[in-house]
C-alpha cells in the first residue's frame, strides 16, 4: 500500500509539473527563479539521462528506450515483493525509482521524449536539466544504497 501511494504522488507530481511547464512556457523559453543559480527551462529530451543518444535519429531509439523502461518497470515489481521482507525504507527507495520511471515512460509514450525543466547552473556551468520523475529515481537510488549500506554494516557488527 505504501509502495502505490508513493508511486501514484511521484507520477503525479510529475505529470502535473511537465504539463504546467508545456502550458505556461515555449520550447527552450527559461525564467530566472535564483539567479546564478536555478532557472524554469522548457527542454525535452529525445535519449536517455543527461542526453545520451539524443543525438541518435531513428524508431529504433524510442523503440529501445520504451523496451528499457519496461524491463526496469517489471524487474522493480519482483524486487518491491522482495524488498518488503527487508523493511520499509527499501519499499520507498524502489517506489521512489519506479514512480519516476513510470513518469518519464508516459511522456516517451505520449511525446516520444521526455520534458525536461529544471535547470541548475553556477558561473555558467550547467547541470544537464531534468524533472520531478528524474529526481524521485535519483533521491530512490540514493536511499536504496544508503539503507543497503548500513544494513551492511549493521550485519558486519
């Protein structure tokens, strides 16, 4: 039950920010919010994180990048029921990471790319832009090998 309600908030946030950004921006249109720092930025990425093979032309990369994301999706399904047994905080990293995957899927499915509209930056070196979906799978990332790591440990005292 925990796993779907963070999956369902995640995927929403999600969805509703990207549709947000597409109503109230033009294509590459950015807004200041820190200056120096962070800006809205209306982008959307055909490959896969930080831009990899956006570049690539051709029905075989969204093809490729639909298939990915479906494998992932059904491998996180066997690894939830398995993670459950092991506490909750592995069951919100894994609900975390499959939330995100599910967001950035509807829009590779719905646009053939993913929105991208966060745009952090400092004295001109920018950090590749991403989205709400981006972040849940990195903070879930982050958290699985953080409560993984300890538990770890915890076994080897």
């Amino acid at each position: 039950m925990l796993a779907a309600l963070i999956i369902i908030l995640v995927v929403a946030c999600d969805q509703l920010t990207k549709f947000w950004i597409a109503a109230n921006f033009d294509m590459f249109q950015s807004r200041e919010l820190i200056p120096g720092l962070f800006n809205l930025t209306y982008l959307t990425n055909r490959g896969a994180a930080f831009g990899f093979l956006n570049g690539e032309h051709g029905s075989w990369r969204h093809a490729f990048f639909v298939g990915v994301a479906l494998v992932a999706l059904v491998m996180m399904i066997f690894l939830l029921r398995q993670m459950q047994k092991e506490g909750k905080r592995f069951v919100v990293a894994i609900a975390l990471i499959f939330g995100g995957a599910v967001g950035n899927l509807i829009d590779r499915l719905r646009l053939g790319a993913v929105v991208d509209f966060l745009d952090v930056y400092w004295q001109g070196h920018h950090w590749p832009a991403f989205n709400v979906a981006d972040s849940a799978i990195t903070v879930g990332v982050g958290l699985f090998l953080i409560v993984h790591l300890l538990q770890f440990r915890q076994g080897r005292n």
